[in-house]
C-alpha cells in the first residue's frame, strides 16, 4: 500500500530451546485464562491433562463449577452415569477421578479433546518484547473441544424407555453405512403384517475381490483403516500429564524460555535478488 508507512525496524532471535514435550495451549475466546473456578479450588480439584502419545490425542480436564446457581447437581448425576458407562464402552480409565466404592457416579469436570491440525510448512510462535521479534517453532498445532458423547448414551436409554429400541430410523447401534457399498433398496412399509413362513435355505459364500483389491460385500480398505485406527487409540493407556496456568512457576518458566538470551548478531550472506528469483511464480 502507497500509504503504509514503516513504523519501525525489529530485530528477531530465534530459539528452539523448548522441551519437545512441553505443550503450550491457547484459549483464544476465553476472556480469562483457563484456571479452576474458585468453588473448586476450594475442595481441591485441579486442571488435570494425559495425552495417548501414539496417536498424539490430548485431553484437558476441567473442573465443573459446583455453586448451585450455575450447576444442576441432581441433572449431574445422570450425566455422571452416562460418562460412566461411555467409558466402559470406550475402555477409557479415568484415572484419579475414579468413583469411590458405593459413591454415587457425577459429572464433576469438562473434559478437552485435541483434534490434530495438518500443518502446511513452518509454523512459528512469536512474541515482541523490548523492542525485539523472538521466534520459536512450533511442531504441532492441535485444536480442543469438549467430549459430549456421553449425550450418545443418554439418547440410546431414552429410545429404550419409550420402546423404539427396535426402531431401524432411530437406532445408533453399529457403524455408520460404508459409503463404498451400494445403498439398500427402501421397501414400503406394509401396513398389515403377514405371518412369516419359514423355509430351508442352502447358501454358499465366497470372497470377490474387485480390480482395486477391496472385497465385494466387505469393508473398503480406506474404511478398515480407520476402524483400525480407532480401535488403536482406544486400547492406548492414557498417560498423565503436568498442567501449569499462566500463573505458576512452572507457567513463567516455560514462558521465559520462548525468549532467546544469544545476543550473537547474524550476518546475511544473500541480497534481495536471489530472494526473489526464488519466489515461485514472480
């Protein structure tokens, strides 16, 4: 632009002294820091975080707000009850926040699970302080969102309570239809029921493989994977992870370590014509 002007001249540092198994978390539409609400604190609860490091899924563990004018407690232990036996389903061990023997099971936190995001080149973290550009790489980038499928198994009870358990347009028992396959003829729903007549039939199967190797009938190799892929996380051992708020010794630590303390100058051994001769397209 003809009227933007330059401000000023920033020299940059780059580190990479971070731990590679330190994970930075960013809030950004959180008008505060994530920290456990004060009426949590006060019994003791913490922010607590594992991460499966296989298949790189991280989780963040938020204590709920228990001040009955912003949280049901009768309406938690229903949710508590659904998470409970979700996690049985998903062989999901909750650690520490196991229920005591004959305690009744509660929704006590809100649980964060990190979906990975594809990175397309370098990524760099950078901050400005007195004056000067520090970079630091960044490895991966994941996004977090609450987990509610508990709410799945609330909605299967509640179809079961009403006697529509049976019913093939409501039920979300087994996986999804594989989108490889030939959709099911729709048949018309037949008002009368005729009684059925059973007769013995002899059948005989075999396996047909198309020209792209996946079995006529059978899972697409893409769709076996991923069901693979699942199961593979599924079966990991969650292992615990340290959480520190901007606000700890831990916090700052890690925050000072971003800014780099080498005052070594670098000299640049290219000009501005070799830069842009390798800008694709120019």
């Amino acid at each position: 632009m003809d009227d933007d002007e330059l401000i000023s001249v920033l020299p940059i540092h780059y580190s990479n002294s971070l731990s590679p198994n330190l994970h930075i978390h960013q809030f950004p539409l959180l008008s505060r820091p994530l920290q456990t609400p004060p009426a949590a604190a006060v019994s003791g609860k913490r922010i607590r975080a594992r991460i499966k490091p296989i298949t790189r899924r991280l989780e963040i563990h938020v204590p709920v707000d228990p001040r009955p004018e912003v949280w049901n407690g009768e309406r938690s232990k229903s949710l508590g009850a659904a998470r409970q036996e979700d996690d049985c389903e998903k062989n999901q061990d909750t650690g520490k926040m196991k229920q005591m023997e004959g305690e009744e099971p509660r929704l006590i936190e809100v649980r964060m699970r990190s979906e990975l995001i594809p990175q397309e080149g370098a990524y760099m973290l950078g901050v400005v302080r007195n004056g000067q550009l520090h970079l630091q790489p960044i490895n991966e980038t994941h996004q977090f969102r609450p987990t509610l499928t508990y709410l799945d198994v609330m909605s299967r009870k509640s179809r079961r309570s009403r006697g529509d358990a049976g019913s093939d347009e409501d039920s979300d028992d087994g996986p999804p239809p594989d989108p490889d396959e030939p959709p099911p003829v729709q048949t018309a729903a037949k008002k009368e029921k005729k009684p059925l007549e059973v007769k013995e039939v002899q059948v005989s199967a075999r396996k047909v493989a198309d020209d792209k190797g996946n079995l006529q009938g059978g899972l697409s190799a893409v769709r076996r994977e991923m069901l693979l892929a699942i199961r593979a996380e599924e079966e990991e051992v969650w292992q615990d992870l340290d959480f520190c708020d901007g606000e700890t010794a831990e916090g700052h630590e890690a925050f000072e370590a971003v800014f780099s303390q080498n005052e070594e100058h670098l000299e640049c051994k290219s000009d501005i014509t070799a830069f842009l001769k390798d800008i694709e397209g120019l």
